[in-house]
C-alpha cells in the first residue's frame, strides 16, 4: 500500500489491473505452489537451476509487458516503476532493474535469504520487460 501511495503521488495511472495484481499474484501463487506443478530446483543440476531462472525471468519480462499494454493499471512495484521512469526520462528497463537491485540491498540489509536465482533475476528481468515493451510497441 505504501509503493501504491508513493506511485501515485508520482503521477502514477490506477486502474482495476492494479487492485487484481495486489490480490491475485500472491492468492495464484500460493495456489501454483501448492498444487505441485512447479517442481522442486532445489537439487537439480546447477545448469538446469540456471535454465529455470532465465526462463522465469524472460516470462516475467514478457507477462508484466502484456499487462502494462492492457492498460487496466499495473500493480504498485509496476505503477512506481512507470511514474519513476516518466519522471526521470529513463527507460522502464533500467528503473526496474535499480528497484529490484535495491529491494534485493534493502532485503540482505535486514537479513533475508537470497541467492544467485534472486540476482540473476534483480540484474535481468529489466532487460527482459524493455525488450518485451519494445517487441509489442512494433505489433
């Protein structure tokens, strides 16, 4: 609620997309792991670890991408990252990346685990949202 204050007093557009993401991501998550059809990396090969993250990451790149373009309101992390990125003249891709880099500082500041997979994601999921941004504006 609070990124969702912040986006908005940045001049950030709402919509029913942004109310559905705060509530549905986490309810289809719980929902998808518990179901068991996401399978367990936990010891798989490092290579297939790897393959997973990437895939996973350039899903998400692409998925948030046909979201924004629905133009129903992104989700309060998204909302922020596209009034940010309005309001510096900067590109979705590199704003997106300085959040996922600093909520990853801010989360080993306090403690939490992470790993290489929530690296590769903080380093490259940027990357993957401005090149699936790019792909639709050229349909």
């Amino acid at each position: 609620v609070a990124i969702l204050g912040v986006a908005y007093a940045l001049g950030a557009e709402l919509g029913a997309g942004t109310i559905g993401n705060m509530v549905l991501t986490g309810l289809f998550m719980d929902a998808i792991l518990a179901s068991g059809v996401v399978p367990d990396f936990l010891r798989a090969p490092w290579v297939q670890r790897l393959v997973a993250h990437l895939s996973g990451t350039v899903l998400v790149g692409v998925g948030t991408a046909l979201y924004i373009f629905a133009n129903l309101g992104a989700g309060p992390r998204d909302s922020l990252m596209l009034a940010l990125s309005q309001r510096f003249r900067a590109s979705v891709g590199r704003v997106r990346t300085g959040l996922e880099v600093a909520v990853l500082a801010l989360g080993m500041l306090l403690g939490g685990e992470w790993g290489i997979g929530t690296l590769i994601f903080a380093l490259t999921v940027g990357p993957a949202l401005q090149w699936s941004l790019r792909g639709l504006k050229q349909r």
